[in-house]
C-alpha cells in the first residue's frame, strides 16, 4: 500500500525524461545527447532538493507516527523555503548562461547549442519542482503516497500530448523540436504544481494549514532540521555530482556510445525508481514506528524490507535483462548504439540487486533513523575515490569502449554494500530524532 503507488509515482515522472528523449531521438541521435546534457543541471538540482526533503523526511515520518501533525506542518514549510532559495541558483544557471554550464559536459558545440536551447525553455521547472517536491514528500511521510500518484499520472499525458504537439508541429502547432520537448515538460510541471497546491493545501488534509503554521518554525527547530538535512542534501548532491562527472567521462568516448548511454539510463532509470520505492517505504515505514517510540518493531521491519528488497533486485535485473532488447528499440539509434545501448542493460541487469540494496539502506533505513551523516560520508567517500577516477581513467587514458568504462565503476557499489550491512546490523542507526522539539 506504501511502496506501489511510490514505485508508480516516480515511475511517472521519470517517464517525463523518457518521452522527451524517445520522441526527440527520431530527430537524430545529436538532438537525443542534447536533450540529455540538458537534463544534467536539472538532474543536479532535483537530487539536492530530494536530498534536502529526505532529511526532513526523517522528521516527518517520526512525527507522524507521534501524530503531532503542527510539527509536520513547520517541517513542511522550512524545507519549502530552503528548496526555493536553492533553485532559484539554478533557474539564474540555466536562464542566463545555459552554454556555459553545458559546456563542462561536452566539447561538441552542436550539442551544447541544442542542449542551451531545452534548458534555457525549461528553465521554470527549477522553480516549480521546488515547491512540488517539499509536499509531495510531506504526503508521503504521512502514508497518503495515492495522491502524489494520481497528480503525476495528469502531468504524464499532459507531457506525452504536448510533446506530440510541439515537438513534430502536428496539428498546426509549431515545429519547436528541442525546445518544443522542453515546453511540453514546463505545461506538465505547472498542472502537477497546481494541483499540488489544490490537493495538499486547501483541500482537507492533516498537512493543510496556515501560513503562519507553515513557517512557525524558530531558530533552534531549524537548526535540528539543518543538521540532519545537511548530510542527505551533500549525499544527494555529491552523487549527482559524481554521476555528472562519469556522464561527462562517456561524452568524451564518442557522441554515438554517449548516445547509446543516454537511452540506456533513460530506460534503466525508470527501473531503479521502482525499485527505490521499496526504499522510500522503509524511511516512511520505519520512521514511524521510531517516532511511535517502537525500536524493535523498526528494526525487524527494516530488515524484512531489506530481505525483500534483495529479492526484487534479482528479479528487476532478469527481467531488464530479458525485455532490455525490445525496450530499446522505441529509440531510434544506429546499429552500433543499439549494440552499445544492450551491453549496458546487461551491466545493470547483473549488479540490480547491489543498486536495490544500497538505495534501501542509505535513503530509506539509515535515514528513518537519522543516521545521515554515516549514509552520506560512506556514499561519498566510496564513490569519489573508485567510480569517478576510474570513469575518467579507463574513458580518456586507457580509451576503452564505454561498455567497459561502466563495468569497472562498479566496483563501488560492492564496496558500500559491505560497509552499509555492518552499520545495518550494528543497530547504531536507530535515533529518536523529534525529542524535544
């Protein structure tokens, strides 16, 4: 009841990527890594905002499970404003000098100038996921996971029928191309912020409240707030980080592999956020029985859904591998990116249940507990120090095929499974984080 409607949620929004990166592939493989490289500054942004929203995650759970829904709601309001003072940095990147930041991705000036073209259009939706995402998640940490669902669920056709109408020009609209992929994602995003608005604020909800009630928060609340907050944003953003970086590693190997590499994680990605569901059940799951002051209770739930999640990490990867072939071919690529683009479904088929395993236990089980900055030290740490150098190692000093660039950067993945199980076991996680506030 928790983690399908999550599962299907982010199963929708990634789906906002995919269109515009399946339907732009038609207009050639340049207009694709475009559409991507310009997807790279929003992917920055969302993964801070998520990581902020997250660590307020922890407290929201915990004071739902104690039912204190006026802590809920300044909890909700002082994530809301730090998200909009954030995104207002990246809507100034990618409103004024949108080739500039594109450039540190790419040397291909065709690519850039495209890329430009889709982030500058798109450039409002840093503004408008700042606000969704701070109460999409107040809904979720307090189990209400059907109605970000069915919000998400309007603004997927809204995407799919405007990207249809400006991408191609059909039905007398103009033909915008890139751009056009853009505005389709800017009308779906203002439909999803609007009834955010509507459902979450003024529609009776135990989140609903006052402005005042919304930022009733004072100095030492926001502090407790910030330093939990603090670690899963600079987690969230120094994986994001890393992952740009590896990204601009593979744009150096060739714009077909990096093609190639573009539609198998558009695709892969709609995988993992499934599967991360099972992650967010955990932190809104296991957050409340802490904050119903039930410790045991949430560590045997925790590792039931550790357990269950290793399970549906083997079956997600034997069934991307299985399907990958056919999925792959709503992209249109030449027959050497088709080739490139399986060999990677195939590397990640194989290493799904170490993705499943580390996303339960960093944003869902560690972070219901509080245990933020061992999450975002082990992450960061691991990751800087093996994929990030070995993507630019085995890309620009050994020049190896990009199938093989990917495989090695695994090998941090395997690292942190071992480390995140022994602080799992330890129980040192488990923290009554909403005491005295």
């Amino acid at each position: 009841m928790i983690a399908v409607p999550v599962a299907l949620q982010g199963l929708i929004s990634s789906s906002l990527t995919l269109l515009d990166n399946m339907m732009v592939s038609s207009l050639s493989e340049t207009a694709l890594s475009a559409v991507n490289l310009g997807g790279q500054l929003f992917g920055i942004q969302w993964m801070m905002v998520f990581g902020f929203c997250t660590g307020c995650s922890t407290f929201l759970t915990q004071f739902w499970g104690a039912q204190d829904l006026k802590s809920i709601r300044k909890v909700t309001g002082f994530c809301m404003v730090n998200t909009i003072a954030l995104s207002l940095i990246f809507f100034c990147l990618g409103t004024f000098i949108p080739k500039q930041v594109l450039s540190l991705f790419t040397s291909d000036p065709l690519t850039v100038e495209l890329g430009a073209q889709y982030l500058k259009t798109a450039a409002v939706n840093f503004l408008l996921i700042a606000v969704i995402q701070p109460l999409s998640t107040a809904l979720r940490s307090t189990q209400q996971t059907r109605i970000p669902m069915y919000i998400s669920i309007g603004a997927f056709f809204t995407d799919v029928v405007f990207n249809y109408l400006l991408i191609f020009g059909n039905f007398g609209f103009p033909r915008m191309e890139v751009r056009g992929a853009a505005l389709a994602t800017v009308l779906a995003r203002v439909l999803e912020f609007t009834l955010m608005i509507i459902l979450a604020i003024f529609r009776k909800n135990p989140i609903k409240g006052s402005p005042r009630e919304f930022l009733a928060f004072d100095k030492a609340f926001a502090l407790r707030v910030y330093k939990n907050s603090t670690f899963t944003t600079l987690n969230e953003t120094l994986w994001s980080g890393a992952n740009s970086a590896m990204s601009a590693a593979y744009g150096h190997i060739g714009t077909v592999p990096y093609a190639a590499y573009s539609a198998a994680m558009t695709v892969m990605n709609l995988f993992l956020m499934c599967m991360f569901s099972i992650g967010d059940a955990s932190l809104i799951l296991v957050g409340a029985k802490i904050g119903e002051g039930r410790k045991d209770e949430a560590f045997g739930m925790a590792k039931k859904l550790l357990k269950l999640g290793a399970v549906f990490g083997v079956a997600a990867g034997v069934m991307i591998a299985i399907f990958s072939r056919f999925i792959i071919r709503i992209f249109s690529l030449s027959p050497e990116g088709y080739t490139i683009a399986q060999q990677l479904f195939y590397i990640n088929a194989v290493f799904c249940p170490v993705y499943l395993c580390n996303g339960i236990l960093i944003s869902g089980i560690l972070r219901a507990g509080g245990d933020t900055r061992f999450a975002a030290l082990t992450e960061i740490i691991v990751m800087w120090s093996t994929s990030v150098p070995l993507a630019f190692i085995g890309a620009l000093l050994l020049k190896l095929p990009i199938a093989a660039v990917v495989l090695i950067t695994q090998v941090e993945g395997i690292i942190k499974t071992f480390i995140l199980l022994r602080r799992f076991k330890s129980g040192k996680w488990l923290n009554y984080m909403i005491e005295g506030m």
